[in-house]
C-alpha cells in the first residue's frame, strides 16, 4: 500500500553532505593522532551517530576522540556546510509535490539537522518533523530512532517508508519493519565497495535521481495491490 510516512535520512539523501561530513572526521581524527583512510571510514562510520563512531574509532582503531576534538570538528564541518553544501538535486521538487505526511531521522544532532536543512533552503519544507540520534538510546543500525519517529509521527512503523544511503540505515529500516529505498544519488556514492554493501543490505530498490521518487512509491503501492 501507499506508505502513510516517508521517513527520510538527511545526510545524502536530503543534502549532499556525505563528502564533507568525512573530510571534516578524517581532519579531526589527524588531529587526535589517528590514521583511517577515507575507505575504512565510509565502511565503518557511514550513516551512524557521533556515539557510535566514537565507541568504533576507541575500540577498533584506539582512538580516543576527546570532547575538544569533537568541538573542533562541528566547528569546521558548519564551516564546509555554510561555504560548499548543496541540496540532492530535485529534492525541493519533490517534497513540494510529494503529497504525503514525511519526517527526517538522522544520526546527527538535532542543530546539525536544522543547519543543513537551513542553508539549503529545505528546512521549512521539513520543520518541525526532525529527530535526532540523541534522542534515543540506540543509533542506526538499531531500529529505535526510525521507531521513535514513527511514534512521534502517529504512524504504523509497517507502513513507514524509509529513504536511506547507508547500510546502516538500511538495516535500522528493516529492523524496524519498514520498507526502505536506497538513494545513490549522492556526490559519495561512487564508491564501488559502498554500492555493493548497499545491494547486499537488500533494499526494496535502488535508484539514484531523486526525482523518481514519487513514481516509485506509486509503484510500491501498485505491486502491493496486484493480486
């Protein structure tokens, strides 16, 4: 059927911040004494909250990101956000005509969100319908922060359509009982090695221009009700 919430992630999905969020860690990892090359870190940290990538970088790499190297890099990030970040091409276009109840859930704090949703001109568009990682104890891939949107939003977590460019997202998706759609449409989506775990997250579909998006929920609800 027709979803009754489309549950869209914001990091590339809903502007093309992938790139330069991974700039902005790899700098702050320099900076603490590390070394994790851009690959290891689309692999390991793609798609999770802070937390969650603080407690990898400490346990798998024995880095021990401190709270001032945490400040420096939101610093610098807003910095590459205010000066270089873009919306997905298209994505104004659709949520204009998109004709459904939606709702943003991303691992990054709830300024973070509102940041990148306001420089690119997509915040009314969205606001007040944002939730953050921080406001559950469990980030993607767990299925709380989709489930906690889901609750806040008055919908079934069975008829919540999630938009995803991680695997981490696309598990949270599916553990959470949703259908969810994996966007490559993203500038840090190339990547071959990320493309594959993509597909082997199963998603319902990939697709990679945002501007289909309506057709293929149209398309959700059609193969839904064929006998």
């Amino acid at each position: 059927m027709t979803p009754d919430l489309v549950i869209f992630d914001c990091d590339g999905v809903l502007v093309d911040s992938e790139t330069l969020s991974v700039a902005a860690l790899l700098g702050m990892i320099t900076l603490a004494g590390g070394d994790v090359s851009e690959e290891l870190a689309y692999e390991h940290f793609l798609g999770k909250s802070m937390k969650s990538v603080r407690e990898i970088l400490l346990s798998d790499f024995g880095i021990d990101i401190t709270d001032q190297h945490l400040t420096g890099m939101r610093v610098e990030l807003m910095r590459k956000f205010r000066e270089e970040l873009k919306p997905i091409p298209g994505i104004g276009q659709v949520l204009a005509r998109l004709g459904l109840p939606c709702c943003v859930a991303s691992s990054g704090t709830l300024d973070r969100i509102r940041y990148a949703l306001d420089v690119t001109g997509l915040l009314e568009l969205l606001e007040p319908h944002l939730f953050s990682a921080a406001m559950v104890a469990r980030g993607k891939p767990a299925p709380d922060l989709f489930l906690h949107a889901a609750a806040k939003m008055g919908a079934i977590p069975q008829n919540c359509l999630v938009i995803e460019d991680s695997p981490a997202g696309i598990e949270a998706a599916r553990a959470a009982g949703m259908r969810v759609l994996a966007f490559t449409g993203g500038s840090h989506t190339g990547n071959p090695a990320l493309k594959a775990r993509l597909a082997s997250s199963e998603p319902d579909f990939i697709f990679a221009d945002m501007l289909q998006l309506p057709d293929l929920i149209a398309g959700l609800g059609a193969r839904a009700g064929t006998p």
